[in-house]
C-alpha cells in the first residue's frame, strides 16, 4: 500500500503519565506505509503536560479527561474517532511501518472478521529489541484459543472494525487491569478474527506496565474469564478450553506472586503486604503455596545433608 494520502484507520493513544515515550508513539503513528492515519491522544488525568507533546503534531488531536483508567480513555478515542478502522497503541509503545497496512490487507481478505491480530515484539527502555521467543501460530477456533490463554500480548497487535467495537460496548472499565482480554473474548465469541504473522507493534518493557503486578493481573483474568462460563458451560469443548485457561493463568501469574512475596520477605520492607498478597494467593491459587512450601522445605533437607 502507498504511504500517500490517508488511511481509513483511526489510532487511539490513551496516555497517563508517560509523557516521555509519548512522541515516539506518536511518530509511529503518523509513519505509516498505508498512509496517514486519524490519531487521537486521550491525555487520562496525567499530571505530566502532555499538551506541548501533541500539539507539535499538526492534526493531532487531543482529548482531555479526568483519570478514569486505560479502557475508559480507549472508550473515550473510540467514540470520537471517524475512521471505519481503529487501533489501540499504548503511549509507551509503538507501531512498525508496516502496522496498518498488514492489518487492512488482512481483513481484505477475510471480510466477515471484526479485527485482525498480527504480532508483537519486546523493546527495552532505550527502544532497542530484546531477546524474545515469538508466539507459535494459533490454530483452529479463536474463541477457545482465547479462553486458554491471551495471545494477543498488547492490543496495538490488533486493527478492528469501529462499528464492531461499538456493538459490543467497546472496553469495560470496570475490569482493572485485562479490560483489553475482555475485550477479545467478546468480540470473538460473536466474530471471526483474522490471524496474521507479521510483527505490527512493539511492547516497551519497563517498571511501570501494570503487567508486573502479578496478583492484580491473576485476579483480573479469573476474572474475566470467569465471565465467559454462561457462554461455555454448556459446550464441552469450550469448557475444556475454559479449565485449561484456569490452570494456566493460575500458574502463570501465581508463580510470579511467589515471586513477589519471596522478594518482599528478602528485602524485610513490605512484609505485611507480602502476607496480605500469601492470603490472596492462596485463596486464588493454594497449589502455588503448597508447591512453595514443598520446594522450601526440600531445599531446607538439602542444606541439613
């Protein structure tokens, strides 16, 4: 696709408080080979002036909200934007070239899919790639795919149909922390989805993502997925699918809570919400204690022998 002209895509950049990665976000944007895309930056509260960063960029508008968390700013660029095409890029991350193009070439071919979902890369503070195993093609139905776990790493991997997004209620901002996993199982559990391999996004990893706070993310996805049963109980192969993602996100983000509470009782100055976090975890995950419990009193032999 030529980069002449504009694109039929509108990119929504929700923004608290990362004034400093912001512009690249913005650049990425404005970048693309498809074209010049309609971009609009939801400024959620950030204490940080966000406004001089925009408004170097001719076109760009800004939306200013008090904070109401990620998905209600995504909501709020939503609503607003013109476009029939909308992607979500994070302020602290940021498109590949190729971005929209791929993912309009995609839906080209695929007219009944709501979105399509390429790939991601991980990039360290300073914007340079870091060492990451990429996902392994997802096969066979979407919906199950997404009830095991959440392949979609970030949303800027996905380019959607507004009215699409529109019909379904667009992000829930109730959820705290996987309004954006939500998301995807509504919107494949009515919608086809077209899957492609090209990387289109990449995910900034620093102190900040609110993917580090494991016990936040554990609940959150039980959560959502929790949500889903009405829809699942009554198909045998959704509700394996549905057991499976209970297992894995249990395991996956109750290891990490381990994680926090062994580091909180090292460093001996969050102890009382290390065991705040141990009385979640256990209520969430108990096999991740027992586990831990097993491994520490093993190791404990160990050392007598």
């Amino acid at each position: 696709m030529s980069g002449n002209g504009e694109a039929p895509v509108s990119v929504v950049i929700p923004c608290y408080n990362q004034a400093k990665y912001l512009p690249e976000a913005i650049d990425s944007a404005l970048a693309q080979d498809a074209g010049r895309p309609e971009v609009i930056v939801v400024d959620d509260g950030s204490r940080e002036p966000i406004a001089p960063l925009v408004t170097r960029y001719a076109g760009v508008r800004l939306i200013r909200q008090p904070n109401a968390g990620v998905a209600a700013a995504r909501n709020a660029g939503l609503r607003l934007s013109s476009r029939p095409y909308v992607v979500f890029l994070d302020a602290d991350d940021r498109l590949t070239r190729q971005a929209l193009g791929m993912g309009l070439a995609a839906l080209e071919t695929r007219p009944e899919a709501a979105g399509a979902v390429g790939l991601c890369r991980v990039i360290g503070l300073d914007g340079q790639p870091r060492p990451f195993r990429q996902q392994p093609p997802i096969e066979g139905d979407v919906y199950a795919a997404l009830l095991r776990s959440n392949f979609v790493w970030m949303p800027a991997e996905g380019l959607y149909r507004r009215d699409a997004l529109l019909r379904i209620g667009g992000f829930d901002p109730s959820e705290p922390a996987a309004a954006d996993y939500d998301l995807y199982l509504r919107l494949a559990r009515e919608h086809p989805l077209a899957l492609h391999r090209e990387v289109v996004a990449e995910y900034r990893l620093h102190d900040g993502n609110m993917s580090a706070d494991g016990l936040l993310m554990m609940r959150s996805t039980l959560h959502v997925l929790a949500r889903q049963w009405p829809h699942v109980r009554r198909r045998p192969e959704y509700r394996a699918a549905y057991a499976e993602g209970r297992r894995f996100w249990r395991r996956f983000y109750g290891d990490r809570v381990v994680e926090e509470i062994r580091s909180s009782f090292r460093t001996g100055g969050q102890r009382r919400r290390a065991f705040a976090w141990a009385l979640a975890l256990l209520r969430h995950h108990p096999a991740a204690v027992v586990l831990h419990l097993f491994r520490k009193a093993r190791n404990s032999l160990r050392v007598r022998a």
